[in-house]
C-alpha cells in the first residue's frame, strides 16, 4: 500500500510538472551560434563595455586629456592632463585639435587639426588618445564625446550574459497591420530626451495564449529589416527593467514575418551607465512573461 502510494505521489507530480520543450538541435545549433557572436561583439576592443565616459559638449572649446577638469576627461593610463581641443562652431561643425607633441590621432593617423564627422553624419571619425579613443555623437541636436578603453573594468570583469533555455514556442509569425504611410512616432531614451524612429505599421502575433501587438521600426520605408523595443512581464525581474530589443526580417508579400523571442537582447544601457538607449512606449509594453532570450541580473553588470 505505501509503495502504491508513492507511486501514485511520483505520478501525479510527474503530471503537474511543467514539461520541457524539446528543441531540435540544429535551431538550438543556430541559436548558439548567435549568441556567439552577440557575445563576441559585445565584448570587442570596441564593444559596448568599452564606454568611460559620455560627455555633453557646448558650443566653443572643449578640452580633452587626463586631467579632471576637462571637459572631456580620459582617466586612462599615458594619457597627458591637456591632449588637444575640441571646437563645436556655430555652425555645428567639430574641429579636433592636438596640442603640440601630444600623441593624438585620428582614423590612424596623427592629428594635428581634423574637421570631425558625427555618428549622425556617417561612421565617426575616431580621435586615438594613448590606448584610449573618442568620438562625437549627435542625439536630438546636442553633441557628446563618447570616450571607449579597452582596458575598462567592466571588459576586463565581464562574466557573461545569462540566457533562457532556448523555447521553440517564443518563435511566432507576425502579421503586419499597416498604417496608412509610415509614421514618425516620439521614442523616450535614458537620457530623458526622446528620440523619433519611423515605423511602418502594427505586427499583430499570439504569445503564451494572447493576442499582442507590437510597432516595429524602420531607418526607411524600403527597410529589409526591422527594430523592435519592448517590455513584458519579466522586465524588472528576470530581465533588465528598461526593456529589451529583438530584430526582424521585414514582412514577406504575404504580409508576414517570424519573431523569435529567443533571440530578444539586453540594450547597451544594461552594461554601461554611457549610452543614449530608446525604450519601449507604452504600445511595446507586452502583458505576458516572454521568457526567452536575454536575462539580467544586476550583480552582473
């Protein structure tokens, strides 16, 4: 009679235990392959977890160097106080100047006056200051110098990204509600000045047993791709609080694509107090727990 018991104990636990989904092997192959590479990116000479500093810049004379008082300080090793200047002129232009002797370059070259391109321009031109290097980015008309070491502590230290167990289920079929023309919708950033981003309509897709929509964005209407932010009900919790990102194939001519949850990561701001991330608008904010893809704890970053 106990042995019958416990059988029926070991059963009936056996039946309420939530069942694991079985992955075939070459999309659990795929899926690690991408976070491979993810991983590989993020933890480049030029990652994310690079950033030192982000400094907003007024119109005139910036210094840069390791002194502290700088506008632009760079608390990096061989790093003289006074490097060079940089000059924001009326017209918006960005002039990069050394000082004499300093070792300063530009785009691997040495710099001794340089008219600079922002990130809104095109690739930035890149100032090299001892093992150090800068460039200016531009975020709603005001420009920051974003200052990377590969030596930061937070590359140095980093101990890896968690994941979910990969979940063939978080990878779902979208259909695309347009709008009438795409639209240029506000987007909030961390920085507190919002941001807009064009988006060409409403994907429409079920998750977890609910009907939920999501506004992707595009760079132009002819994009091949598409950039979605969002937030569910592990954001906060086991995943980072201001959201996460996924990309998306644009809809096919049967008005569809594929969204895989698998494949949702952390923003820059989860690993570095120095970026300008988007997050997700109230639209984005999903009312289910999508667990898949990218983790976050805290004590990690």
């Amino acid at each position: 009679m106990k042995n019958a018991f416990l059988f029926g104990v070991v059963v009936l636990l056996t039946a309420c235990a939530p069942s694991t989904p079985v992955v075939d092997p070459d999309y659990q192959a795929e899926i690690e392959s991408w976070r491979a590479g993810r991983l590989e990116r993020l933890t480049s000479d030029s990652g994310w977890l690079t950033l030192i500093g982000l400094y907003w810049l007024e119109p005139g004379i910036s210094r840069f160097g390791s002194d502290p008082d700088n506008e632009i300080p760079i608390a990096v090793p061989d790093v003289p106080g006074l490097a060079g200047t940089i000059e924001i002129g009326d017209d918006g232009t960005v002039v990069a100047r050394a000082v004499a002797d300093a070792d300063v370059g530009v785009n691997g070259e040495p710099l001794v006056e340089s008219l600079m391109t922002t990130d809104a321009q095109g690739p930035p031109d890149v100032v090299r200051v001892g093992r150090a290097n800068f460039h200016i980015i531009e975020r709603a008309g005001n420009l920051a110098a974003r200052v990377k070491d590969p030596g930061a502590r937070r590359r140095v230290s980093f101990p890896g990204i968690s994941h979910f167990p990969v979940d063939p289920g978080a990878r779902v079929t979208a259909r695309l509600e347009p709008y009438d023309g795409p639209r240029m919708v506000e987007i909030p950033t961390v920085v507190g000045t919002p941001t807009t981003m064009m988006t060409p309509g409403l994907l429409r897709f079920s998750l977890a047993g609910r009907e939920l929509v999501l506004e992707p964005y595009v760079e132009s209407p002819d994009d091949d791709s598409y950039f979605l932010i969002f937030r569910d009900r592990t954001s906060g919790d086991t995943t980072y609080g201001a959201g996460r990102f996924l990309s998306a194939e644009a809809v096919g001519p049967d008005g569809t694509t594929v969204l895989d949850f698998n494949l949702a990561y952390n923003p820059p701001c989860a690993f570095t107090p120095f970026a300008t991330c988007p997050l997700p608008t109230p639209q984005n904010s999903l009312s289910v727990a999508v667990e898949a893809g990218e983790r976050y704890e805290s004590e990690e970053h």
